[in-house]
C-alpha cells in the first residue's frame, strides 16, 4: 500500500507552503508573501507518533468572484498579473491533489476572518467526500485562537488554531492527521532512479514531464519562469522506480530577479545535485547558448550522468543531413560533454519521448559498471606503453598502480610518483581509454592521483 497522502488547500496566501515547510522539516516550498507563488502541486515526505505520510503543497483554489467580494479585516497583497495568467491551472493542480489525498487540510486566515472564497474552497471539498481538518494560521496569540471559531460555521468538522510560522497548534494537528490517515502496510522500497529536466527556461521542460507521465502533471505555458519549485514525481518504469525532478529555468546569473526567482535557481541547483541523471533540454530553434554551456558545467561539477535532449525538434526544417549537423554543433559547443548521447525529440508530438527513460536507465546502468584491478592496470600499462607519461624538469611521471575506488560516479585512483607530473592532457587521455574500452556512456569519470608515500 503506497503512503497515503495529506493536501493542503486553501485560498491564496493563507499559509500553505509555510505549513508544508514545517510538517516536512525543510524548505521545499518557496515562501512569500504574494499569492500564486505555489502553481504546481509540490510533494514531501513527513512522519508524526510513527505515521509515514506524503504531504502535498498546492496553488491557491481562487475564485475571482469571490475575491471581489471578500472584505478581510487584513488586506493580503493582490494577486499579480502574472497570477491572474494561471488560477485555472493552479485550480486544476489543486483539485487533483484533492482528488488524490486521503485526508485534506483546509487552511484559513484569523486575520482575514471567514471569507466568501474561504465558503467557496469549503463547498468543493464538502463535494469530495474525504476527511477535512480545518487549520486556522496565524493564530499565534490567545486572542487569535478565539477568533478561529469562527471557522466551524463552515460546517467541516474540527478546526485547529496554528502558526505556520511559529509552530503553534501544529502538533495537535499533526496528532489528528495520524489518526486520520490510513495506515500503510511497512514495505521495504526499492531505491528509486532520480532524473532531473534541466535547462533554460521555456525549452520545455513541464511538456516532457507531463508526456513522460501522460498527465498533466505540471502546468505548462508559453511564459517563461511557470514552475518555481522543484517537482518530485514518482513512477515506475520496467519494475524500475524512478522519481522524475521538474526545475524551475536556470537563467544566467546577471538575468535572476531577487525574491522568487533567485530562490527557484537555487532549488534547482539542488535537484542537479540530488539526480543520479540529467535530462538537459536544448531548444532546437537556439540550440547552444551561453547559458546551455553553465549549466552542463554545473552538471559536470555535481558528477551527474547527463542526456542532452535537443527539444521542439518538429519545428526544425529539416532533411537527411540535418540531425548529423545539429549532432556536430551541439558536440562544438559542449566539447566537454562529448561521451553524452544526444537525443532530438518533441516534447509536444511525443516524437522520440519514448526513448527517453529507457535511454536514462541505460545510462544510469554504465555508472555502476565496476572493472577489476586486474583489467585495469593492464589498461593503463597499455595505455603509457602507447603515450609515455609526461615529465618535468628532466623527471618523468610513473603509475605504479591503478584500483577503482567506487561507482556512483565511477572513481578511479592512480598511484604515481609525483601527483605534480599529472598534465590535464594525460589525464583526459587516460581517461579516454578507460571510456573506448569501457564505454560509461553519459556518465562523468573522476581520476584521482595519489603520490605512492601517501598511500
């Protein structure tokens, strides 16, 4: 039985990602003061008195009508433009995880008092049929916590005085989830695959998501910037389980506004770090830019496996010779990345997406290979028999030995000499032909010399 899942709904700008924040333990979602900020559904892992639970974050359930109406004792900040663009795709990722959840929170505001949109929310989740707790934030005085009584005239149940922010009222909460979630039966899961999409912003990286999954998984629009949070999805894939991480577009370092966006490059940032592979999107119309370029060196650093998928490959003119042409630019201008496969795909088509997590898990397979020592240090004897070892001032660099240290990223250790002899060039050479005889195809190599007296 798969864990049962908590959402956390509400109007707009009542509390939810800070509550999420707190259940989970982390910041996963990203908290401000502006409604909208949460648009796609955002997922994390919780535990209370023994109870395994999944949490979902959710955008905001705004109704504009009633928004018009309400007349809050606290005036939040309006929704921006920006926002206004998506409240029906925040109003469809909302009634998924609704749909989905086992027991649903439905936060409110005491500074706000019960509003028409809160009477709005209370009506579609009387219509799902699902046990509702209602959390009254911002009850961080006694005062307050009176004023949260307000709340049952919406007829849902039990409501629960809380502070997001100050975690008052939040175990009494968490006690009632535990009670109210079915319990899952304990299992031992199998490590899951992670991949990350990664790219610039607008290169499609929600579409290949929601084509992966064949739902609507993450909203997508023609805007750059639709996703801020990173957005954890799990599946399974030829009895594989593989966690799928959607980013937020990393933009060049001079083009990321503070607040928001500064904070979703960072996440995203993280999700590299967490992946086993990375999925890094081209825009076939650009191809390679600039910022393509740091961001593959911001994998390379992490030591991910990488695909590079050229994406919007249906909008390209093209004949027998084209894929070979854009093939050689892409390797022009990511020279670093040239054991990476290159696949061209439509994300909107479906075109080659198929492809796609057999190709990862392929990958994924080469950065476990392991070679023996024996085979390895006949390798390397092979290889200075074929290009002499470089020198300096007269004294020139001799292996000793060589042992794989590990997979995961696949790390080799050579003991040499003097550590100091070790050219960039050789190295990238030895490394070469560990990759013709071993392949590690999209998975990155580390070379680590050792001088022999600090073994």
């Amino acid at each position: 039985m798969p864990q049962p899942i908590v959402a956390l709904v509400g109007r707009p700008n009542v509390g939810k990602s800070t509550l999420f924040n707190r259940i989970v333990g982390q910041r996963r979602a990203i908290v401000e003061d502006v409604p909208g900020t949460t648009r796609d559904r955002l997922y994390g892992d919780a535990e209370w008195n023994g109870i395994s639970f999944t949490v979902v974050d959710t955008g905001g359930l705004e109704i504009l009508e009633s928004q018009k109406q309400r007349k809050p004792q606290h005036q939040p900040e309006p929704l921006s433009t920006a926002s206004v663009g998506f409240i029906e795709e925040i109003r469809a990722q909302a009634e998924i995880a609704i749909a989905e959840a086992d027991v649903i929170v439905m936060l409110v505001d005491v500074l706000d008092g019960l509003t028409p949109a809160d009477e709005d929310v209370a009506e579609v989740l009387r219509r799902s049929n699902k046990p509702v707790l209602v959390a009254a934030n911002k009850a961080d005085n006694p005062a307050r916590q009176q004023e949260a009584y307000e709340f049952y005239t919406l007829g849902l149940g039990e409501v629960y005085p809380v502070s997001s922010i100050h975690g008052l009222g939040v175990g009494d909460l968490l006690d009632e989830i535990a009670r109210s979630v079915p319990v899952a039966e304990e299992e031992e899961a199998p490590e899951a695959l992670k991949i990350a999409l990664v790219g610039r912003p607008n290169v499609g990286k929600s579409s290949l998501l929601n084509k992966l999954l064949g739902q609507e998984r993450a909203i997508v629009s023609e805007i750059p910037g639709t996703t801020r949070d990173t957005v954890d999805t799990y599946l399974t894939w030829e009895d594989q389980p593989v966690l799928l991480i959607d980013t937020a577009g990393i933009r060049r370092r001079g083009r990321i506004e503070r607040g928001i966006e500064k904070y979703s490059v960072l996440r995203a940032m993280k999700a590299i770090g967490r992946a086993d592979v990375v999925l890094h999107l081209l825009d076939a119309q650009d191809l390679v830019t600039a910022q393509d370029a740091h961001i593959a060196g911001y994998v390379l650093e992490e030591k991910c496996s990488v695909i590079v998928l050229v994406n919007k490959w249906d909008m390209i003119e093209r004949d027998t010779y084209t894929m070979d042409a854009y093939t050689k630019q892409v390797r022009a201008n990511l020279q670093f990345l040239d054991y990476v496969p290159i696949l061209f795909i439509s994300a909107l088509t479906g075109q080659r997406v198929n492809q796609v997590l057999p190709l990862a898990l392929e990958v994924y397979q080469e950065r476990l290979v392991r070679i023996p020592t024996g085979e390895l240090n006949r390798l390397v004897e092979d290889a200075t028999i074929r290009h002499a070892p470089p020198h300096k001032a007269g004294k020139r660099l001799r292996i000793y030995y060589a042992t794989q240290a590990s997979v995961d990223p696949p790390t080799f250790v050579f003991f040499v000499n003097d550590r100091r002899l070790v050219h960039f060039s050789y190295q990238r050479y030895l490394e070469n032909q560990i990759r013709r005889r071993y392949g590690y195809m999209g998975t990155p190599l580390r070379l680590v010399f050792r001088t022999r007296a600090q073994e």
